[in-house]
C-alpha cells in the first residue's frame, strides 16, 4: 500500500505518509460528505482518508491510515534460524548446505543440561546434548516447512536413539521449534508420515540454547570430499 520512505510525522495520532503504491489504492467519497475516503484497491477495505492543500509535504499529500490496516514487509527479510537433530551432525549438515535459500549451516549441540558441552562429553553421554544443525536461511527464499520436510527426507524418522552404525542418545531424531507456528509443521507432518504407516520416532520439543561445535566438526565433508555415510536422501511425502 505504501511505502515506508513516504511515511512522515503528521502529528495526529495515525500513521501517515505523502505517497502511495502506485495502483493500491482508491479514493471514493466518504458518507459524511466532505472527506475522501481511501480503500484497499484489490480488496476494498477501508484504510483511512487522504487530505491535500495542508502543505505538511513537498508533495502537499497526507494520507491518513488506520494502524490496524497496516503490516510492516521487509524488503529484505532478515535471515531466520532452524534447529534439528538427526543423527551424526556431519551428514545433516552436507545436506541442508545444498538447499537453495539457505545461507548457513552450523554443527552443533542442544538439549543438555551443562554450558558449552565439547564432543567428547557429548559423545560420552554426559551432557544430555544432541548432534544439532543451526540451518541459517532466508525466508524470501525458502520456508521452514520445506526445511522440515528435508529434514525427515535425510534420516530415517523412525530409527531411535540412533541413524544407522550411529548408536546412542546423542545421535536421536529431534526437531526443535523456536516458534509455535514450527511446532505446527512439525506436528503435521509427523502426522502425514504416520499416515503413510511410518512409526515416527522424532521427539519434537523447544529449542534450547544452541552449542556451536568444535571448528573440526564444521564443514566436515566439503573438507574431506567425500559423502555422508548415514544420511541418504530419500523422499517420503
């Protein structure tokens, strides 16, 4: 409807701004007979009125907005952040890395119960951690359901405490949520594998604080140049 370069201090309670997008809105007479009303040109709805002649503006425009009708849309979406647990960190990661929209993947540790666990404490069961990637994406790019359903493309969803030679707790299928609206995806797509006779092992639970992993664990198959040994890619929806 606007745009924010146009938006300017009236001092009269509402937002207001001295332009609009060209083709959004329209302006029609208002009932009380003196004002014009503007409305949403593709929808209808009432946002506000316009003023001209009040020379706030070089443009000599105000359009006055209800702030109910308004929502802010970034240009450029700042990144947002995933966490998921699927057995060796290494596999999860060479994966994620190949999806388009997303900028970064970071090996690491969640869910235990002591401060900056290290890989031998991880992996000697003492610290309650899961092997967790951080996948940094962009949202104008790739959505967290898409990620979602990678995720339970990559690991078997089934296998516990565990994805294939990789045995113990630390190597369990987890997905953690940040958000209430990714535990809903979580939840439904648990829901359409169940459906298709898939016995879902994945725990789904909130995202703790995340544990980067030691700089040899980053990056580790580009490094070697060789492919993940448990992590094989596998479509199920």
């Amino acid at each position: 409807l606007f745009h924010s370069t146009d938006k300017f201090k009236s001092h009269c309670g509402w937002p207001s701004f001295d332009d609009e997008i060209k083709g959004a809105i329209k302006r029609v007479p208002d009932k009380d007979g003196y004002r014009t009303e503007i409305v949403c040109a593709n929808c209808g709805a009432h946002l506000g009125h316009v003023f001209e002649g009040e020379k706030m503006t070089a443009k000599d425009t105000r359009h006055c907005v209800n702030s109910l009708a308004l929502k802010f849309i970034p240009l450029n979406p700042l990144p947002k952040v995933a966490y998921f647990a699927g057995g060796c960190f290494w596999g999860m990661e060479h994966h994620f890395e190949k999806l388009k929209g997303v900028k970064e993947v970071v090996s690491g540790y969640m869910g235990g119960h002591i401060a900056n666990p290290t890989y031998w404490e991880v992996s000697g069961k003492k610290s309650g951690h899961v092997e967790t990637v951080k996948v940094v994406y962009d949202p104008a790019q790739v959505d967290y359901e898409t990620l979602a359903r990678l995720f339970f493309e990559i690991h078997d969803p089934t296998q516990k405490d565990g994805q294939g030679p990789d045995i113990g707790p630390q190597y369990k299928s987890v997905a953690f949520f940040s958000r209430p609206e990714e535990k809903r995806t979580i939840d439904k797509l648990i829901g359409l594998l169940t459906a298709k006779g898939y016995d879902v092992a994945t725990e789904v639970k909130a995202a703790t604080t995340f544990y980067p992993a030691e700089e040899n664990h980053q990056d580790y198959y580009e490094r070697k140049g060789t492919l993940p040994y448990c992590h094989v890619y596998q479509k199920r929806f």
